[in-house]
C-alpha cells in the first residue's frame, strides 16, 4: 500500500501527504541539528538560507513577471505604431 501511493503521487494523481510529512520532519531534524551542534559561518549560513528561500522565489518570480510585462508593453507599443503607422526614423 505505501508503495503504490508513491506510485500515485508520481503520477500526479495523489498527493503523497505521508511522504511529504516525513521530509518535513527530517527538515525540521536537520535544521534542529544545525541549531545545537553547527558552528560558525556555516551554522549561520544554513539558518539564513532556511528562512529566505520562501523571500528569494517570491522576488525571483516578480523580477520575471515585471520583465515579461515589460516585453508585453514593448510589444503593444511596437504594434500600435504598425497600426497607426508611426515611425520614429
């Protein structure tokens, strides 16, 4: 029964809520860890990255969403001179 419920979320058919707590739970072990036995840069460095991936992808996804509205403007704009025939030369 385990298997064929990986099976399923493979498939994009399920979702495999089991397997994802257990990843959940080894994070939260090994960020546990980090906090009592890590040292130094590296400590500081894991912890950071921790909190800030959810912030990093945020920003990541609304640089690419402003340049493709930016391409999408330019376009319009590109095309509405064709239209009305404007030319800058």
């Amino acid at each position: 029964p385990a298997e064929d419920q990986s099976v399923a979320a493979q498939d994009f058919a399920t979702i495999d809520w089991t397997g994802d707590h257990e990843l959940s739970q080894q994070r939260t072990e090994r960020l546990e860890t980090i906090r009592q036995k890590g040292r130094g840069s590296r400590k500081y460095f894991m912890l950071t990255w921790d909190v800030s991936q959810g912030w990093i992808a945020v920003a990541f996804i609304g640089v690419i969403t402003g340049c493709i509205a930016w391409c999408i403007d330019m376009t319009v704009k590109w095309v509405t001179d064709l239209k009305t025939g404007y030319c800058k030369r």
